[in-house]
C-alpha cells in the first residue's frame, strides 16, 4: 500500500479524497508523498481501497444504505465518523472534523468532475472556512484557492490565473497580468477574472478590499 509519514507539529496538510471524478496518478502520488493524514468521504472508500491507498478517517453521513464497518478489517486501524446531519457536505464534514484535531491545512482532489451541483458546493466552500483554514482544491487541470487580501507569487509568463469572486469582490488590484484590474470590482454571474494570464516571468501581485476572491491555477 502507498505510505504516508508521521505528522510533525502540524505544518503538512491533511488529504481529502472526495467522490467526484478521480485525478491522474502523478498527481495523487505527489499528495500522497507529502500528507501524513488521509480522510475519505463516504462512498468514495471503494475507489480508494482499489488504489491500494492506506486511509485514516472515513466520514460522512453513509447513507443509500451504506455500511462502512465492512471496510474496516481492510483499513485497519480505520477510523469511522458517522456525521448525518443534512445540513452540512461531506466536505463540510471533514473539513471540521480535522478542525477539531487542530489541523488547519488541507488539499482535497476528486472534488471536481462529476455532478456539477457538488463541483460547485465544493468550490465554493473555500469561503466558509476563510479564517479557519488553508484549503487547496486540486485536479489535473486547475489548483483552486481563496486569496488572501494581499497576494504575492512568482509565475512563469503565460501562466494562467482565473480570479473568481464568489458572491461580490471589490477594490481589487493586479500587477504583472495580461489583463489588469485597477481597483476594480468582480460579481459572480455578472463579471468574472477567468482566463487571465500572467504576461512577464515575475512576481504576480493581488490586492482587494472586500469580498471574497478565488484564485484558479489553471492548465489546458
């Protein structure tokens, strides 16, 4: 089975495999080398055990008449969380049941692809836990984080950056992009930042003054 080390005062972060469409083996290789913590929401553990991948926590609230326990002697020592209230995701599940373990750092693949209304959810969660955790979406095409209201990044030229506002983000300020914003405002649905790139090798600077901004890491 595939290994992940011991954690070491809390500084790598944990891995969440959801149950949307799966990402290449590269990049789940790469997670898998640097996460000592493995949580698997729900349905998805069937799809994980056939990776041969050593998990930690299964969540979620298993319903469809799912029975976890069977999984159990596979994954042992397998920790099982039943959380069936409705009115979170297994997403959100996880993400505060790690908040409870004092993790604060989290990558999460398979949350893409799939049914559109969980791509969605899943994306847009990065805002619930604004000032609680560092979250990081990944899939073979996009890394998907919230901005802090100050960012600064060294890109190579061409790179592509997405800045999607979730709701309505203001003041928002660029430096070093193709197409460059100037205390300008973006609104979901109305006006977005999707497909701008980085127009010289350097540093990438972002700022903005209310709302909450997403920045897509994007590749064809």
């Amino acid at each position: 089975m595939s290994s992940h080390h011991i954690v070491r005062d809390d500084q790598e972060p944990a891995l969440i495999i959801a149950n949307g469409a799966a990402c290449s083996q590269d990049l789940l290789d790469q997670l898998l080398e640097w996460s000592p913590y493995i949580v698997v929401l729900d349905q998805a553990i069937e799809r994980v055990i056939e990776l041969n991948i050593k998990v930690d926590v299964l969540i979620g609230d298993f319903d469809r008449d799912f029975d976890p326990t069977v999984y159990l002697a596979k994954q042992y020592p397998l920790e099982i969380i039943h959380s069936p209230d409705q009115e979170t995701t297994d997403l959100e599940k996880a993400l505060n049941f790690l908040l409870t373990k004092g993790i604060t750092a989290a990558n999460v693949i398979w949350a893409t692809g799939k049914r559109a209304d969980h791509t969605f959810t899943n994306i847009t969660t990065l805002v619930k836990y604004r000032n609680s955790m560092k979250i990081v979406i990944l899939d073979d095409y996009s890394k998907i984080f919230r901005l802090p209201s100050t960012y600064k990044k060294w890109y190579t030229k061409d790179t592509i950056l997405s800045l999607i506002p979730v709701g309505k983000a203001g003041g928002i300020t660029t430096s070093n992009l193709k197409y460059p914003l100037l205390n300008e405002a973006l609104e979901l649905g109305i006006r977005t930042g999707s497909s701008n790139s980085v127009l010289e090798d350097g540093i990438v600077s972002i700022t903005y003054e209310s709302g909450d901004l997403l920045l897509m890491e994007c590749t064809d």
